[in-house]
C-alpha cells in the first residue's frame, strides 16, 4: 500500500499516512492521461482568430488584365491568395474547440496521475493546510521547508488566505479537492494536500 510523508505547517515530518490504493495504488495509464491534458488545453483555447478569405477582403472586383494575349498569367481578382493584400486560403474563423471525455476516461486519468505522483514520492500530506493571515513570506517558507518547486496545493475548501498566500509563487498552484485536474497535477512536481482534502479525495475517486 503506497504511505506519504505527513508534515505540519512549519516543515516538520511528523509521521506516515497509507494511502488509498484504489486511488494512489493503480497503474498509470499513459494514455489515458494525455487524452485527459490534450481535453483540458482544448478546453481552454478561447477559439477567437479570424482572418478574411477572399470573398471577404476589400476590393478585387474588376479583371486585372484582359483573359488572353498580355503574356501574363489569366487572373480573375487581385484579392485571390496568392496576391498580396489578398485573402487567406482556408482561414481559420471563430469555434469552439472543446469536447467531453467519458467519465470512466477521466476517473482513470485522474487516479493515473496521483498514482504516479505516489510512486515517485512526490506527495507531502500536512496535517492542517491553512495560514493565519495572508502573507506571501509565510507560504514561501512553508514551501522552502518541504523542499517544494513547482508544487500544486490541494485544501479541502477554498481558503482565501492559502489561495492568496500562493498566487505570486511562480510555479504553485491552488485547488479544492473536489474539482481536481490532470493538468494541474501533471503540471507540478508535487502534490501537497491537506489531510482533510486527502480523505474527501479518497471517499470521492476511490
């Protein structure tokens, strides 16, 4: 059965957790998670470019030259796209990029990720994720402590103070434990949850 290490808020190990092994215990299926991270970056693409073709473009009504006998190749309209100033072939318009995944493909991705996360020893449990006040400093070194990169921070609700504390930490991001994300946890280097956040994670997934 996977264990993670359990901190408190100053850094400091203060014991051992077993792990779900339906959720942190599984195979991780490459596949499945790349499905995950390419759904969740189509997702987010806003899918706003537009450029004209050449019915579009302003002008290019009148015949440049006459159809035979200039020594010229026949062209129809100065706006066609080999011209400049003409249109753009196949140009790309407004759409919307995103699509859905099977419910079963993304629990799988998402117990994927974790797993491997598990595996590599790359999840720090504390025993109470929260900050008196916000203050940037006190997460810094909090961080520093665990030896944490590029981390993401799981609480079990949302908590302003940690949300706020975090957002200026290049590399560390924050989230609840109900609206996980592959990318998120594929993104970062550890995976630092709240113990309450860890229990609502393995109740719901598992």
């Amino acid at each position: 059965m996977p264990k993670a290490t359990v901190v408190n808020m100053t850094g400091t190990k203060v014991g051992e957790v077993e792990l779900s092994e339906a959720v942190f215990g599984v195979e991780p299926n490459e596949a499945v998670v790349h499905e995950a991270v390419k759904n969740h970056l189509a997702n987010c693409r806003q899918g706003t470019q537009s450029t004209l073709t050449r019915a579009e473009v302003s002008g290019g009504g009148r015949k440049p030259w006459r159809q035979k006998g200039t020594g010229h190749a026949r062209q129809g309209s100065t706006r066609a796209p080999q011209w400049t100033h003409g249109g753009v072939v196949f140009a790309p318009k407004p759409r919307d990029y995103s699509y859905t995944l099977n419910k079963k493909v993304k629990r799988l991705a998402l117990k994927s990720a974790l797993s491997a996360k598990a595996q590599e020893g790359n999840v720090i449990v504390v025993e109470d994720l929260s900050l008196g006040e916000i203050k940037t400093k006190n997460m810094k070194t909090f961080l520093d402590a665990v030896g944490a990169g590029k981390a993401l921070l799981v609480t079990g609700e949302a908590s302003e103070n940690v949300v706020k504390s975090a957002r200026n930490i290049p590399g560390v991001e924050t989230t609840t434990a109900k609206i996980l994300s592959v990318y998120d946890i594929v993104n970062a280097k550890q995976f630092i949850v709240d113990k309450a956040a860890l229990a609502v994670i393995e109740e719901v997934f598992a």
